[in-house]
C-alpha cells in the first residue's frame, strides 16, 4: 500500500508546477556568516597560504551593498 501511495504521489507531481511569472528566489544556509569581511582579510589568508583560490564559498562571500540590492530591483 505504501508503494501505492508513493507512486500515486510522483504521477500527481510528474510535470510539476509551472508559471508565466517572473520569481525571484532567495535562498542562504549560512545567516550571519561572514567568512571575507574585506578584501584585505582575504589578501591576509591567501599570503598565509590557506588555498582559498579553489573554494569558492570563501572567495566569493561577501555582504550586500545597496548597489547589490538596486541591481537586483531593477
């Protein structure tokens, strides 16, 4: 029964939802966490040799500026 059950539950979503709209999702598993604060702080870590250059969590985290959100309303 239970088979049936869950094979019953793929059929209904098999083609999934759609929409015509445009939808902006925003999604983060890490709230507050800070890795680089600034530029300089990643300069430090990469002369102290932590290999950064291959991780791009650590290269790329930054906090948003208002142009960051400007661009994203536009």
């Amino acid at each position: 029964m239970k088979l049936r059950t869950t094979l019953s539950a793929i059929k209904s979503n098999w083609k999934g939802w759609r929409t015509k709209r445009k939808i902006v999702v925003l999604e983060s598993d890490d709230w507050g966490s800070v890795r680089m604060p600034s530029k300089e702080i990643e300069n430090k870590v990469i002369e102290a040799g932590f290999p950064i250059v291959n991780r791009p969590h650590e290269r790329f985290d930054a906090l948003e500026s208002a142009q960051d959100f400007e661009a994203l309303f536009e």
